[in-house]
C-alpha cells in the first residue's frame, strides 16, 4: 500500500521524504522489520523504540514514523533515502496506520466491546454463543484466546493486543465470513491508544473496583476509570451494570451513547427476578423480547447473573431470537472461569482464574453463599509480581473459606517458599485452619482426598492457562489433566 494511503487520516504528522513510495508492511518492533517497511517507534514502558531506528534502517526500513519530541536526536540518523515522519504521539498513529493498512476491517463488522474490572471474558464468551446460536458467524478477542468461529488463531499474551495485531485479526475475520465480533477492552488499551480507530457498535460496562493501579498502569482510580469510559466515547450504544454505582456515572461522561442498564437491585431496563443458585448452575426470571422468560446457565454465581444480563442486552439489539439466547446460556463454558469440573469421584472442583485480591474475594464469596459443605480454597501467588498482595490474600482467604491449601503458582524466578511464606503471614492473622503444601499437584491432592460430597473445592490462580512458569520456562500443567489423573490415583490408593 502507498505510504500516503497508510497516513491518511494522521493528524499533526510533519515530515521530508518521499510518500508515494509503497510499504509492503507495518512494524513497531525492528527485530521484525523486512526491505521496504515502515517502522513505528514506541516509547513503551521499559523499551524506547527510538532506540532501535538504525537496526530498522539496517534492516531494510524505506519510512520511519517517531515521536515529534524526537526528532532532532534522531535526524542525523536517517539517510536521505528514508522517509522520516514525526507525529506527536506515535501510538495514536500506529493505531490509524494499522485501520488504513487493513482497510478499516472493523468497518465491516458489528463490534461489541466489553470493558469492567471482573467478568469481561465470560460476558464476551456468551455473548459469541449467543451469536453464533443466531447463525451469525463471529470472532472473539479477549484474555483466553483469539477464536473465529470455533477455530481458535492463537492464545492471548494480554488481554487487548496491540493496534497492529488487532486489525489484522479484524481483517482476517471479515475474509473468513464473520459478521460480528466481541473483544474484551481492557483499560490499558483504552489508554494507550491500541483501539483507537475501531468502529464499535456497542459498549458494555460490567463492573469497577480496584486493580490494575501501579507505575506502569494507572496511578489512581479515577485514571483507570476514565480510560474505561473511553469506550463509550466510541460507541453509539451502551449497556451498563445499574448495581454498580461507578458504572452508573457514564452516562453524563459519555452524553453521546445511547445507554441502557441492567441488574438485579436496582430499577433498570433489564431485570433479573425469582434468582436460584446452587454449586453447578443459576437460573432466574428475565423479560426477553417483551416476555417473561427462564434462563438458566451452568456458570454458578450471583456474578454469572450480571454476566447473563449484560449479554442478553447486546443479544436483543442485534436482534437474536429468545430461544437462541435461552440455548446458548445453557450451554456455554469458559475455560477457567468458574469452570466446574466433571470427575467420577462425584466431588465439586471449580477452577477460577482468581489471581487478585478482589478476585479472590469474589468467587470464594460466591461459592460461600450456596455451598452447603465447606468451602476448600487451593491457591498461591505468582512470582515476579505484586509481594503486597500475597499477604491480602492469605488473610482473605482465611476469613471465607472453611480450609485453606496454600501452595505454588508460576513462581517465575522467586523461591517458591519464600512466597508461600509471605501469603501465610496473611492467614495467620485469621483463625483459619490451613497447611502449606508448596508442591500444587500434591496441593491439589490433598483437597480431593479431604473434600466430602456438599463441600467445593476451588481451586484459584491459573484458569485457563495450562502451564507453570519457572525460571522463564512455561512447563506444562492443565489442572483439568491433573485432576483426572489424581481422580485414578485416589481409586488406585483406595
């Protein structure tokens, strides 16, 4: 594509050279750059990529895009040959570089982003049922995975990728026939511009509280709010939590959005009434297309309803039939996210991807509230981040649950003990009954042979991720595996 045609739109860009020249692709990264490429330099958090320009241009680089702020350092270091563009912010513009590269591929689909500081992916996963029951076929991006349809492109690294990445899974949605897709939209990629250029269709707030605030995040809620009513600037439709009482401020930050709400305290446009929840599924009482409707969904959790809700307002304004909706909540499953798991020793194991304080809270709380037996929590903390947290969740998990199991998750490159032993001084300002079991299948063992019949086993931290990071090397670790492996050993012991 022409280079002039790669800039349209960019506004503020400055620069000399020639633009009629054509880039046969877009890069940020100059370990990736090809003969004839256009190359984007970043100032990221820990790499600047300002710093890499002459690798580029050694690397074939025809055009060079970099930070206004940058441009007399970096000058001299361009030959008269390479066109040199400077923008005053550089990922605004990757981000319409990369929607002009791809021929604006979100254009061409219905668009719904859902932001919220908990249940964006499964919110995202039902709402792709739900389509995809309507016979319209669509592509999903989020924390889990990318998937078309049923084919999943590849697992996420984040939960928003970058511009770049983004409009190329867009692009190769539309050339495979999709009709719709649905993203998580993380704050971060509000803020920093990864989404800048998509054509949404429709927003949906599920949720706010803390997380996500540190130096290379947001420095205070108030920031991290205001990147999530971003999408919302972007969107001509909304739906919001109405129980949430930060939710409910969108509508005068975001006056250009037609927003409805939902929930189940509260006065709103979307109801749920007469709500049942037990260890396996919750059902209740919705008015779906102008009737009174049951739906019932295998995610238990009072969460889960508010999940329910939000994408059964995005199914009936695009237009899908009650019975479709109805079907598709039935079935629907989200690798580990409140993901029950079938074993023939007949005990309840929940695998949850609850990493965070809040999270924590959230689904062992949950799982208090209709657990008739006790409620066992197996978790650990991950290396190489967050130690403040370790101890919050040690004395969180000691207040809920009934038995606490703390033990290994992706210690990375720390001392799996030297973890275990800072949640424990968490726990131990709590009377909970509880053991260190370091070594996470034995943890995990333990809990099975402990459980009875009404007790629920949850076992929190990893989710849908199928390794355990050590020192750098991700090894293999699919704690559905594990558990069906220990179920035959426990037969074999007994």
């Amino acid at each position: 594509m022409e280079l002039k045609k790669i800039l349209m739109g960019v506004e503020g860009l400055k620069g000399k050279g020639n633009l009629d020249i054509d880039i046969p692709n877009i890069t940020s990264d100059s370990r990736e750059v090809k003969k004839g490429d256009l190359f984007v330099a970043i100032q990221g958090f820990d790499v600047d990529g300002h710093n890499y320009i002459e690798q580029a241009i050694q690397a074939g680089a025809q055009a060079i895009l970099v930070n206004a702020s940058k441009v007399k350092e970096i000058a001299s270091k361009v030959p008269e040959n390479v066109t040199l563009l400077a923008i005053p912010d550089t990922r605004i513009a990757l981000a319409k570089c990369a929607c002009n590269y791809y021929d604006n591929p979100s254009r061409k689909l219905q668009l719904v982003g859902v932001t919220g500081t908990k249940g964006k992916t499964t919110t995202t996963f039902m709402i792709k049922e739900i389509l995809e029951r309507q016979g319209i076929k669509t592509g999903l991006i989020g924390t889990i995975a990318t998937y078309i349809g049923n084919k999943k492109l590849e697992d996420s690294d984040r939960t928003t990728p970058d511009s770049l990445k983004l409009q190329s899974f867009f692009a190769q949605m539309v050339e495979e026939g999709c009709k719709a897709a649905v993203m998580e939209v993380s704050s971060q990629s509000l803020k920093l511009h990864r989404v800048d250029g998509c054509d949404f269709n429709i927003g949906v707030f599920t949720n706010f509280s803390e997380d996500h605030i540190s130096e290379k995040e947001h420095p205070d809620m108030e920031d991290y709010f205001n990147s999530k009513v971003m999408l919302f600037k972007m969107c001509p439709y909304g739906f919001i939590n109405v129980d949430d009482f930060n939710t409910i401020r969108v509508s005068k930050l975001a006056p250009n959005c037609d927003i409805k709400t939902y929930g189940i305290d509260n006065d709103c446009n979307l109801l749920a009434k007469d709500i049942t929840i037990t260890n396996s599924y919750v059902d209740f009482r919705v008015k779906i297309n102008g009737k009174n409707e049951r739906i019932k969904t295998y995610i238990p959790g009072r969460f889960s309803v508010y999940n329910s809700l939000a994408a059964i307002s995005v199914a009936e304004k695009l237009g899908c039939d009650t019975q479709n909706i109805k079907s598709a909540l039935e079935v629907v499953r989200v690798p580990g996210r409140s993901e029950l798991v079938d074993n023939s020793l007949g005990l309840t194991i929940m695998i949850d991807y609850a990493h965070s304080p809040e999270s924590l809270q959230s689904i062992l709380q949950a799982v208090k509230a209709y657990t008739r037996g006790r409620v066992i929590s197996v978790f650990g903390c991950g290396g190489d981040r967050d130690p403040g947290k370790r101890p919050i969740m040690g004395e969180i998990s000691g207040k809920i649950a009934n038995y606490t199991i703390i033990t290994s998750d992706n210690p990375r490159t720390e001392d799996p003990d030297k973890i275990v032993k800072q949640i424990e001084e968490g726990i131990k300002k709590t009377k909970a009954k509880y053991e260190c079991i370091v070594d996470r299948t034995q943890a995990i063992k333990k809990a099975m042979t402990m459980a009875a019949k009404n007790d629920i086993i949850v076992l929190a931290g990893k989710g849908h991720e199928t390794y355990q990071e050590i020192n750098h090397v991700k090894n293999p670790y699919d704690e559905r595996i594990i558990i069906k492996n220990l179920v035959e050993e426990i037969k074999g012991e007994n």
